[in-house]
C-alpha cells in the first residue's frame, strides 16, 4: 500500500473510530442515568416495604399483647 493511500485511510478511519467511541460513550451516560432512575424506584420500593413491614409487626404485637392481657383476665 503507497504511503499516501495508508494516509488517507488512516485520516479517515480515526473520525470514523473517534465517533464510534463517541456514541458509545454517549450511549454508556444514558443507560447509566437510565439504571440510575431504576436504582432509586427500587430503592424507594425497598423502603416502603420496609414500612409495610414495620406496620404490621408493630399491628401484630399490639393483637398479641391485646390477647395475652385476655388470656390473664
């Protein structure tokens, strides 16, 4: 290959490759931001079922005290 034809394909395919990693990167930042959001709606799930659960053992205990206290009487 003459030097000046590897020149040419060399100055042509460095936009070619350096937009390609371009995009990648580019599309890297989205998916990231994208599973980011998806982390924190998990995340917020996760906490309110850890509510829930709060609720219902604190629900729980208070009918098992309210029967033991019947049971005693």
């Amino acid at each position: 290959m003459s030097s000046e034809l590897w020149t040419a394909v060399v100055v042509t395919a460095i936009p070619v490759v350096g937009g390609g990693v371009g995009y990648l990167i580019k599309y890297l930042i989205e998916f990231r931001n994208e599973n980011r959001i998806d982390h924190n709606l998990v995340m917020e799930a996760i906490s309110d079922l850890k509510t829930d659960v709060r609720e219902v053992k604190s629900g729980l205990y208070d009918h098992i005290s309210w029967h033991a206290k019947r049971v005693k009487k």
